[in-house]
C-alpha cells in the first residue's frame, strides 16, 4: 500500500509541473584564465582558481555551458588567495546573457536560475574555514561569511554549492569578488587587542 501511495504522489507532482530534482549536463566551463575547472563522472563540476582583492577591479566572471536540460549543478571550488590581504567574505552573483547577445547582466528573480539553499531543490552550500552565509535573492548574490576566520595570503577558500538550472538554459556565468574589513573596523579591532592585553597585564 505505502508503495501505491508514493507512486502517486510522484505521479502528481509531474502532472502539476513541479521540477523533480535531477543532475543537469554542464558541457564546459570557461574561467577566464584565473584557473581551471574539471566536468567529474557524476555530472558535477570542480574549480581551481586564484584571487585576489583588488578594489579596483571587476569581479571574476566564470561561463558554464549545458545541455538546456533543467537540473541541478554541484559546484565545488577551491580558491586561492594570492593577493596580500586576508579576506573576511566572499560573494557569489548569478549572470545570464544581455538581451544583445554580449556581456553578462544579473540573473532575473523569474528566470529560474536559482541558488540552492535548502528551500530551493538543491542542497544547503557548506564552506572551508566554516562560514555564514545568506542569499539576496532578488539580485541572486550569495554571500559567505567569515571574520573569525580570515583567508589568509597562500590560504585557500573551498566552497561546495549547488546551482538549479531551468529549462532551455544553455549558458550562465557567475561574478565572484572576496572583500576585507573597512580600514576603520581593522583599527578598531586592533584597539580591542591592545586593551584585552593591557588588561591581561
């Protein structure tokens, strides 16, 4: 009987169109010359790249091709920092194709392109050193969080995260920059230090 019910919530779930969660066909990945990226057997997707903060440059831009199936992409980065300054965060932003063909413009909230984060099909993303992390869904920007554990010039920032592709997408790219402290906040905190060991003396 338990079998029977079960069928027939699938079978209701594809007559009322609700997307059934599967692995989407990503067909190459272009970094931009900031690293390489590697199409694994199950279907997702491994990166190496380096970064660095630089406030006066764009973000890094990576293009994925696919097959126009709708589905879900793991993606598993590994990012270096190779700048000279510890990042604090770390921030991710959907782009899809301008309407003239060329460039790259923010993902629209009602295309379907969509970040797992546990409400969404896909799962919740997960990050080393460990951070929070929060979504602004109308500009599809998702952000990592980590002041108590920096990253570090030479350190490395892995991020895994799944990405929901819909129907007839066949190309997409991310925008992705790390930022540091304001200069007022790092002096600051150096003030707290510097009293926490005066008292401790």
């Amino acid at each position: 009987m338990k079998s029977f019910v079960i069928l027939g919530a699938v079978a209701l779930l594809v007559l009322v169109g609700v997307p059934m969660a599967a692995q989407a066909t990503v067909t190459g990945v272009s970094m931009g010359g900031h690293g390489t990226a590697g199409i694994n057997a199950d279907g997702s997707v491994t990166s190496q790249m380096d970064a660095a903060w630089d406030p006066n440059g764009g973000p890094i831009i990576k293009v994925f091709s696919t097959d126009g199936k709708a589905g879900i992409i793991t993606l598993t980065e590994t990012i270096h920092n190779s700048g000279t300054v510890a990042w604090t965060d770390w921030h991710e932003q959907l782009l899809v194709p301008g309407e003239s063909g060329t460039g790259w413009v923010p993902s629209p909230d009602t295309d379907n392109l969509w970040w797992g984060d546990g409400n969404n099909p896909g799962n919740e993303p997960n990050t080393n050193p460990p951070s929070t992390w929060d979504v602004d869904h109308p500009n599809d920007v998702m952000s990592f969080w980590f002041p108590a554990t920096p990253v570090h010039p030479s350190q490395f920032l892995v991020i895994t995260k799944d990405i929901l592709v819909p129907e007839g997408m066949t190309t997409f790219a991310i925008a992705e920059w790390p930022t540091v402290p304001e200069p007022s906040v790092m002096v600051l905190a150096g003030f707290g230090v510097l009293a926490l060991l005066k008292r401790r003396k």
